[in-house]
C-alpha cells in the first residue's frame, strides 16, 4: 500500500483480502507487493482471501518506475536494494540475480518495469527503462523455471521491447498502437487493462492522491485506456482484467467491469476475469471454469450479469455469495452462511 509501513500494511491485509471475497474474486494475480507469507496464510486458512499468484517484488532500474526516490534525493541504491514494491537492479548480472532471489523467495512470475509510470518521480512515460540484454537475462531466469515475465508498459516501443525479448505480459498499455497490437496478438502476449486506477485517481475525491506532475502523466494515459482496450479487443489479443489500484484506492476494485462495457461485451468482459487469466496463469485447467476437476469456485448473483455487466459495480446489491473452493466464504444471503476456515496443521 502506498506510504503504509510494513506493520501497518501487514495488519490491514486481511481485512482487504476479505473485501476482495466479499466482491467476488477468488483468485488474484498480484504484480508487485504481496509476500509468500500473505499468501501461505491464506493457504493454510489463518486467514480469508483470494486464492494468490505473486510476483513478490517488481524488478526496476535505477531512475525506473520502481524506484521511489525523489530528484532531490542523492543517496544511490546498491544492488538489489527493494524499494517499496519494486526491487533496483542495473545490468545483466544483476538482473539474472534478482530474478532468481525473487523466484527463491515465492514469486510465481516476474514482473518488470519496462517502461516510464504515472506514480515514480523520476522517469517520464515515454521513458524505455531495461536494455534488450537486462529483459532476455530475466526471462531467461523464468522460462528456466517453468514461468514468465510481465512488464509495465504504456508505450508501443517499450512493449515491443518487450515482447521482442519474451515477455508474455503487458501491463496497462494505455498507449497501444495497432502494430503494436498485432505484434502481441501474433506473439501471443497477454495484454492487462487497468483503467479503474486512472479514472478513480483522476475522480474529485482523489484527485489529490498523486503529486502534481503525476497526476499529469495520469491524466495522459486516461484518455487513451479505453482507446487501447478497443483496439486490442478489435485485434484480438488475450486480455485480462487488472486494477493496479492502490491504498485507499482499492474499493473500486469492481467499477473495471462497468468501465470496459463501453467497448467490451458482457461475455468478452467475463471471459477477461476467468478464463483468459487461468491461461495466463498455466491453470488453465484448474481455474476460470465450472467444470469436473477445476477448482469449485462460484458466484451467486440475483442478476444476469451477460444482460447488465455493471451489476459487479454493486456487489452489496447482486453479489449474494462467494464459495471458493466449494466453501462459502462471503456471503450476504440468509439461506448461506459463510463457513468457519479451519486452519491447517502447521508442522
């Protein structure tokens, strides 16, 4: 969470893996920020959450989107130093040992920042951040292990940067071309859309939230989100729904939904929440289907939401109860109560 410490983070945590329940997502993919330890809680039934894919921390260069020090800042970070979520690594050297360090210590993916970002002080959208060399060592590290590389990208050169490297993720994309587009859809790239951050951050009640020359780089990218999702969906690109949403920001986790529906149908926009993410994930058949052997994961809605996306924005209103792993573990209905978690023996 943006400008929380490690204590008070950690203790609001399970609160907001509740709120993720009580809104309908079972499963989560996280690019930067949540630990094994969160995730081995929720495994182990100490606490309620979603169901957990993590990238541990985002690896950024010096100067890049993850690092967090402000211009006037001149202590330099050595190598490897973590910076809130994002971890500082310059070079192919370093970049093949961090990426193996976030692998050792839980991640299930890589993220990278691969491209300038609307939050970090020093760095401008158009900004290309790693080198060719630096992304193929860090993709290397993941295909060794069986997993992949996802980047945050705005910009056609830094995703096709990217892709030309071996990155199967982009993340926001704001700012996709058709070329662009089609070089993911050929390369089978997935693209995750993040449009509610932008909106909710440029809304009056947060239009604070972000220093001034931020809140201008937001005010760039919003524009052209819906722009990009259209295109990519007209192309036919594997698109995941995401939020990137952060802090106090994270209650509008469901207005995505509503926000796409102006260039996505209801189907295109579920099938973005369930089965193209499973695919993503290399879950594809465990998760994002009601089906033998999957998961037993299921919403129970009092409206159709093929007929009216937009009822996922009210989930206090349709959302009556989430069972995850055939356990309820939300609910607002009388005729289900939610379950006691019964936490698994820790050895």
């Amino acid at each position: 969470m943006k400008n929380l410490s490690p204590n008070l983070s950690l203790l609001r945590q399970p609160n907001m893996c509740q709120s993720m329940l009580d809104r309908g997502f079972t499963t989560v993919r996280d690019c930067g920020g949540a630990t094994l330890a969160l995730k081995e809680s929720i495994q182990q039934g100490l606490i309620r959450g979603p169901r957990l894919f993590i990238a541990g921390h985002a690896l950024s260069q010096t100067g890049g989107h993850g690092d967090r020090r402000s211009q006037h800042d001149p202590n330099e970070c050595c190598a490897g130093h973590v910076n809130g979520i994002g971890r500082i690594v310059d070079g192919v050297a370093e970049c093949l040992k961090y990426a193996r360090e976030e692998i050792r210590q839980g991640s299930d993916f890589i993220k990278i920042m691969g491209g300038g970002g609307v939050a970090s002080p020093a760095d401008q959208i158009q900004h290309l951040q790693f080198s060719n060399e630096e992304i193929r060592a860090i993709v290397t590290v993941a295909e060794n292990v069986g997993t992949y590389v996802t980047s945050h990208a705005y910009t056609p050169q830094a995703i096709q940067q990217a892709v030309r490297q071996g990155v199967r993720g982009i993340e926001h994309g704001n700012l996709l071309d058709e070329e662009t587009a089609i070089m993911m859809k050929e390369n089978g790239v997935f693209l995750t859309t993040t449009l509610v951050t932008y909106a909710t951050m440029d809304s009056d009640d947060f239009r604070h939230f972000l220093p001034a020359a931020s809140a201008d780089k937001n005010r760039e990218v919003l524009g052209q989100g819906l722009h990009a999702l259209g295109l990519a969906n007209r192309v036919g690109v594997d698109i995941c729904l995401g939020t990137d949403l952060l802090g106090p920001l994270h209650f509008a986790q469901s207005r995505e939904f509503a926000i796409r529906s102006a260039v996505q149908t209801p189907l295109e926009i579920l099938r973005s929440a369930t089965v193209t993410p499973a695919r993503m994930l290399k879950r594809e058949v465990f998760l994002g289907q009601v089906a033998p052997g999957f998961a037993a994961d299921l919403l129970i809605l009092n409206a159709n939401p093929l007929e009216d996306i937009t009822v996922f924005d009210r989930p206090d209103q349709h959302l009556l109860t989430t069972i995850k792993d055939g356990r309820v573990v939300a609910s607002r209905w009388s005729r289900l109560e939610i379950e006691d978690i019964v936490p698994a023996k820790i050895e």
